[in-house]
C-alpha cells in the first residue's frame, strides 16, 4: 500500500510532465499496463519505451489528476485529463481512470479505463 506522500509524490511527478520518469521511479520492474480490455504490456522497460515513444510525438502534454484519489488498501484509482498538442499539430484530449495495485512503494499493474473514440486527434 502507497504511503499518502508517495502517492502525492507519483501525482506530482505525472502533472509535472515527467510521465517516462514517473514509470521508471514509481512502477515494479516486472509491472504491467493495459488499456481498456487489451492485453497488457509487460516490464517497466517496454512501459518507459512506449511512453516515450508517445512523447516524442507530442509538443507539450498537460496531465491533470482530478481528484479525490481513491485508496483502499493496495488499490488506487485516480481519474486523469491529458491533453497532448502534438507536433506538426493536431490536439487530442484523454480523460481516463487508472486503477493501480500497488505493491509496497510501487505500483505492479495499471489498467486504464476510457472511451477509445478520444484517441482521435482534434
């Protein structure tokens, strides 16, 4: 189970736009991410790879966790904006829940839960 401060900390870490920085210092090695029902990627290095992988396609990204943040024991779930500007334009604006299990500091799975139909560039 995240401490409260660690958790803020993770929070902080994604609004500051540190989002591959945020997998590498708060995700297991062997964690593993999944959007909506898709099979999920495996390891925090595949996780850090595709993440910035999407960054690079992107001028600017503002993340905005909108709160409350939900906890109950090993499991968090935290319901965020993003709003990606990508280069030679196009915006897109995501808004999803992440439902986490932790394990101890960090967190081993994250399933993210929204409508496919906002992954459409504006």
């Amino acid at each position: 189970m995240p401490t409260p401060a660690r958790l803020e900390s993770f929070i902080a870490a994604v609004e500051g736009g540190a989002h591959a920085k945020a997998i590498e210092d708060y995700y297991t090695e062997d964690a593993t991410m999944r959007e909506n029902q898709a099979e999920p990627r495996r390891g925090r290095s595949t996780l850090v790879a595709q993440e910035t992988a999407v960054l690079e396609r992107t001028e600017s990204v503002v993340s905005t966790c909108v709160r409350p943040v939900l906890v109950n024991g090993d499991h968090v779930a935290i319901h965020w904006i993003f709003e990606f500007s990508f280069k030679g334009g196009g915006k897109m604006r995501m808004e999803e829940i992440a439902w986490q299990r932790w394990e101890g500091e960090r967190i081993a799975e994250e399933q993210f839960f929204y409508d496919p139909a906002q992954k459409k560039p504006a």
